[in-house]
C-alpha cells in the first residue's frame, strides 16, 4: 500500500509539472531560437523551390539530382546489358591488314568473269535434246502409221519355214518406214524355188499395206497379166511410168508411201526391166524417193536349192540364219548379168521347205476351209509329193 501511494504521488507530481510548464509564460531566448528555426525551414523552401524553377527551365527532370526515397530492388537487366554490350565490343574485330613483300606492288587480284558462251553453250545443248526428242516421238508416230507389229503377226500366222527371209523383211521394213524423208526408194528382192511361198507373201504385203495407206497406194504388177504380148511392150511401159507417177504424187500430197508389187519377173521383158530402173533411179523429185519396190521372182532358184542342199548339215545345226550371208553373193554375181536392176535390190532368198513346213502348210489351209484332218492323213497327203532326200532326216520339197 505505501508503495502504491509513492507510484501515485510521483504521477501527480510529473503531470502537474508538465502543466505548470505550459502555464508558464516564454522567455525571449526560447522564442528567439523558435524563430530562427521558422526563418531557416523558410529560406531553404524558397532556396529549393527557385532551384525547381531552374530546372524546368533548363529541361531537365525535376527530381533528377533529387535523391529518391523509394526502396531499390536488385535484378539482372543491367547486368544483362552490361554484359551485351562488352559482348559487342569484343565482336568488332580490327580488319586483316594484308602484307605485300617489299620488291612486289600492290595488285588486286583479277576477279573472275562469267562467260555468255557458257550459259549459250548450256541453252544450245537444251535446245539439240528437245529436237532429237521430238524427232523419236516423230519417227514412233511414223511407225505406228503402218502398223508393222501386224504384219509381224500376220507373217508368222501365215508363212512357213521362211523366218529368216521375213525377219530380214520386216527389218527393211521397220529402217525405212521410221522416216518420211530419204535419200532412195526402198528395193527389195524375193528369190526362190517354186512354191516356197514367194507370191503367197507378196499376197500379205499387198492385203496389209492396202489396209493401211489405202487401194489406191499399192500396186500389184502380174508381168504375164499386164503384159502378156512383146508387141505391147512399148504400151505397157508407158503405161507403167504413168501409173506409178500417178500414185508417187498423190502418195506426197497425202504423206504416205506407195508400195509397188512386182511378181513372176523372171518374165519381164528387158524393157520393161530398164522402166523399172528408171523409176527407181529417178533423183528429180522427192515423190520418187519415197516409195517401196518388191520384187518377186525365181530367178537362180537353181542356185538356192543347190546351196541348200550342199549345206543341208549346216542348217541342221545352226538353223537358217548363215545362209543369207554366204548365199547373197552368190546371187547377186548372177543377177546382175542377167539385168543392173538388182544391184539396187535388198535380196532376200527363200530357201527350200522341210517336210514339217508341208504339214503346216496343209493344217493350215485345212482348217480354213472348215476341215480338221487327223495328223496322220496329213502326213500321208505330205508324203505324196517328192522330196530331195539328205542324210536320214532332212527331206526337201522339189
């Protein structure tokens, strides 16, 4: 209790002192100093706003130098650019000096020129390709006119053991039909015994090549049908020169290529022989250039079969594909005594039928009749006609 009453009595005795503090009046030094801290906050107020006034008048910011009572935040964005920017500093690079020797002068290196004959040599190159291109496609559409993969078929359908001397034709064929432009008339010239299918052969030429250029474009010259007399010779050649230019124009105007047919000329007056060379050997205008000539005929027939049997175990070998090469001389030294015309000729032998061919011959024509024979009659008909007779299995018609 007597300590609660001292904390008392010392409250009362500070709040009464503080209030006799207030109540007592102020001495002239106290008031003075008062004053003097008014007078100081005031000037530099008026220091610190004429200042502000500068400063806007100059343009500067207002509180640039003033120092900022906002809290600073550490980050990396001046670190960051600080780094960029020594970054930048150390990529410009002083440029390469180039050091010359003492004895030499200063030359800049030739800078190299690109040539126009290269890039003309390039579009000159371009331009060939695109015309031998076209030239193919051209000479495929040529072709394809004449539809020789038909008479392919036809030739193998119809004609027996003659595969060389047709292979050999339609090779002749294919070369010279790929182009509408030559230089001389195609002259091919079939040699054979009687009835190894000469006239059966240019019978197929005749029906294919009708199919395809037209009647009008292909001729068939029989020399005992269209010239059966000698005192109608000068006739029938006349006749014959005007026939073929006829059909040699017209086949220009329409783009095509006659065929001329020319059968049983072992009968054909000499003549009428040197007409037909004349209209081979015509260089006056391209009409004359464009044209095919087969000759039929069984000229030194007897040298084939002589051939043919002296070299039958070389066809039973090899097959008959040798024999052209070494026969054709040997015709050619004997036809060109009998007329110049076949030194222009393609020749072409066909050699003499086996047994086997005869039976197909015969099925052949049979079945085109309506007849479906037994094998055994066909060989029984086949052994009715005569044969030549060489070693132990080679049997040729006569």
């Amino acid at each position: 209790m007597i300590m609660g009453d001292q904390e008392s009595s010392e409250t009362l005795s500070e709040g009464e002192m503080e209030k006799r503090k207030e109540s007592e009046p102020l001495t002239l030094s106290q008031f003075s100093s008062t004053v003097r801290a008014v007078v100081r906050i005031r000037q530099k107020y008026q220091a610190l706003k004429k200042r502000r006034m500068e400063l806007a008048v100059a343009g500067t910011p207002i509180f640039a130098s003033t120092r900022s009572t906002s809290p600073k935040i550490f980050t990396f964005d001046g670190v960051v650019a600080d780094t960029s920017m020594t970054l930048n500093k150390k990529k410009k690079k002083k440029k390469a000096r180039v050091l010359f020797p003492n004895n030499s002068s200063r030359r800049v290196p030739p800078t190299k020129e690109h040539s126009r004959a290269k890039n003309c040599l390039v579009l000159l190159c371009v331009i060939v390709f695109l015309q031998v291109y076209n030239a193919i496609e051209n000479l495929d559409d040529h072709v394809l006119k004449y539809d020789l993969e038909g008479l392919e078929k036809t030739l193998k359908r119809e004609v027996f053991g003659q595969q060389e001397a047709t292979e050999g034709l339609l090779g002749h064929l294919k070369d010279y039909l790929s182009t509408y432009v030559h230089s001389k008339p195609l002259v091919v010239s079939l040699h054979g015994p009687t009835g190894v299918g000469k006239s059966h052969l240019g019978r197929l030429l005749a029906q294919h090549f009708r199919s395809v250029v037209g009647e009008q474009l292909v001729m068939q010259y029989f020399v005992l049908h269209h010239c059966p007399s000698e005192g109608e010779l000068p006739l029938c050649s006349q006749t014959l020169t005007s026939h073929v230019s006829e059909m040699v124009t017209q086949a220009e105007e329409e783009e095509k290529i006659p065929v001329f047919i020319f059968d049983e000329m072992e009968h054909m007056p000499g003549e009428l022989l040197d007409t037909v060379l004349t209209l081979i050997l015509t260089r006056d205008s391209n009409e004359y250039l464009n044209a095919i000539y087969i000759l039929i005929s069984n000229l030194e027939h007897e040298e084939i079969t002589k051939f043919v049997l002296h070299n039958s175990s070389s066809v039973a070998v090899s097959g008959r594909t040798r024999l052209s090469k070494e026969l054709n001389p040997l015709l050619l030294s004997s036809l060109k005594k009998h007329h110049s015309l076949w030194l222009e000729a393609e020749l072409l032998p066909l050699t003499l039928l086996e047994k086997s061919h005869v039976m197909e011959c015969f099925i052949d024509e049979m079945s085109r009749e309506g007849f479906y024979p037994e094998r055994s009659h066909v060989e029984q008909l086949a052994e009715e006609l005569s044969y030549h007779s060489v070693g132990w299995n080679n049997n040729f018609t006569f």
